[in-house]
C-alpha cells in the first residue's frame, strides 16, 4: 500500500491532521520523528526518522489505514536529509524495503554526521546542495524562487531521483551527471580520514569523548571525526602557526530522543569556555568560543566568531596558546 499523500514542506504547523515526518512542531495526526518532544508511537520508534519510516511500512495494512485515517498530506516543517528520505520510504515502501541500508547509511550520514559510505554521504551532500540557489544543479531553476519554494522543488527532484541514486554505486549513469558536485566533498572527506589516522587517538569511553592530536597541522571534518561513531564529543587539537588549533564538537546523538539515550548529559560549554578563557595567555589577539549548548551540534573553539552552524569545517581556527594536554584536562575537569 502506498500512501496517497503529497510530500510538502511546509512553514508553521498545519491546521488539519497530517502526516509529519523527522520534525517535532505541534503538527496534529502522525508524528514519525526522532526530534526532542516528537510524538512518535513507541512501537516505531528508531534513531531515525527515516527507520521510523520503514517501521511504518512493515505494519499490517489494517493497521497503516487506520493510523493515516483523514490525514490529509505528509510534511515536514524542514528540508533535511533524513526528512526527505522518509517521504521517499513512506511514498515508495515496496523500493524502500529494497534499499534499507542505504537510506539508512544516508539518513546517519546526514543526523549523525556518519560515515558508512562513500555513497552515504555524496547522498547526503547532493540532498544538501539541491536548494543551494548557487551551487545547486537546479540554480537555473531556482532562480527567482522564494525560499521555501526553492526547498520544495528540490525536494520535488530528490523524490524523484531517489530510487536510482541508493541503488547505483557512484559510477552509475545517474550519477554521472552530478559527480562533479559530490567528487570534491568526497576528495577531502578522504583526506580528513588520513590526516587522523596518523594523530594520536586518547579516548574516554566513560565520558562519551575521543581527543585526536595531530602532529602537523589538519582540520578534519565532521563527517571523519565522527566517522566511527565511538563518541558523541570529539576534540581536535593540531599545531597551527606558534600554537594549537583547538575544535570541541558536540553530536547530534545526545540531543535527538532516540529509543536508547545516549546515557550522559551534555558537556557544559559554558564552564569549559570560562575555564579555557581563564588559561588562555592574554598576548593571544582571538578567543575561545562556543555556540549555544541547547543547539542540536554546537562546537567549542579558539579563534574568530564568523562560524556557521554545523559546519563540515571550522575556518574560524586561529592559534591557541594552550597545549592539547592542558586543553584536554580543562575540558574533563570542567565539561561535567
């Protein structure tokens, strides 16, 4: 049974019962998220909205009737990679059954900042890219539309496109005509990987946290660093200039609500920042930093301010004063 809903992103939370998928926004009818406060039935619960998706399409058919009964369309107040991934499993359940791992290989690229597969995360930097009315595939139709307008056509196309991409390997004819989008991300996700095979690895499972040192200079992304899954805060410390560069990334896996929690509470950014300010020499012209801690990724780091949310990297980085050791111990000491 397909469910003969129209994929939607919308603004706001709809005034009908709807089908709402990987967000949490107050949306009445079925909720199949992974977002703090969803209201997703436990028996579909997953890490993610996508799982929750194909949980979804194992029910009996009685049972799919009843739960979507004068749901009048399947929406999402954002456009994701895990979001569009859903409605692709909700609109297309018998090729979603099919394709199982690579949504879920793409989906973790996108939440979790995974690594399963080369082919994970072109997917997940092409669902990215679409809307981009600069860098997209589709700027020449995009040009000229309104934000949300720009989301939903790409929405429109990634629904479209789907079945082809999870099911080719990158050398596949529907891949050919967007390579030159995903080989360059690729290119330096491959060189992350090799710049932390070669720094020191000091982990401690207890706290949920890994500190890599580098001993050249290097600045691995998000999707290397937390490529493994190991941790859920990973810090990087690199020469850089007379000092170190210093990156503290939180995850995203202990601000979803996932069937198994994570186990610690977030790491107290604002005591580690007032405790790394205080060692910090003074002659040093930048700072520490942090971004807001109930953000679902925020990141800890010494340097200029100009850094955007869930940046793949940190360009902000300037030369700290403080050895990795002394920034590590900080962190443990102060983190909670």
């Amino acid at each position: 049974m397909s469910l003969r809903l129209r994929p939607q992103l919308v603004e706001g939370a709809p005034n009908g019962p709807v089908l709402s998928v990987d967000g949490a926004f107050d949306a009445p009818g079925l909720n199949l998220s992974h977002w703090p406060g969803h209201r997703t039935p436990a028996a579909l619960r997953h890490e993610l909205s996508t799982g929750s998706a194909l949980l979804f399409n194992r029910l009996p058919a009685a049972e799919r009737a009843e739960l979507t009964r004068g749901l009048t369309a399947l929406v999402n107040n954002h456009y994701d990679t895990d979001g569009t991934l859903a409605m692709f499993a909700l609109v297309h359940p018998e090729r979603a059954a099919d394709l199982e791992k690579p949504l879920l290989d793409a989906a973790a690229a996108g939440d979790f900042f995974a690594y399963p597969s080369d082919e994970a995360v072109a997917l997940d930097a092409l669902i990215t890219l679409l809307p981009d009315g600069e860098r997209s595939p589709l700027r020449g139709e995009l040009r000229g539309l309104q934000d949300l307008a720009r989301r939903q056509r790409a929405l429109d196309f990634a629904l479209e496109h789907l079945a082809d991409w999870l099911s080719e390997p990158l050398d596949g004819p529907a891949w050919a005509p967007f390579l030159d989008h995903v080989r360059p991300v690729l290119r330096v996700l491959h060189a992350d990987v090799a710049d932390l095979a070669r720094a020191e690895r000091h982990s401690r499972p207890e706290r949920d946290f890994v500190h890599w040192v580098g001993d050249r200079p290097m600045n691995p992304g998000r999707h290397a660093l937390f490529a493994k899954g190991a941790a859920d805060r990973v810090l990087v410390s690199a020469p850089l200039g007379s000092g170190f560069a210093h990156r503290l990334v939180v995850g995203t896996l202990s601000w979803f609500d996932l069937p198994t929690p994570r186990g610690r509470p977030r790491p107290d950014l604002d005591a580690t920042l007032a405790a790394l300010s205080a060692l910090e020499p003074a002659a040093r012209p930048d700072r520490w930093r942090a971004q807001p801690q109930l953000s679902p990724s925020p990141e800890l780091w010494f340097g200029t301010g100009d850094l955007e949310m869930f940046a793949e990297h940190n360009g902000a980085l300037r030369a700290s004063g403080l050895d990795p050791e002394t920034v590590r111990s900080a962190y443990l000491a102060a983190a909670g």
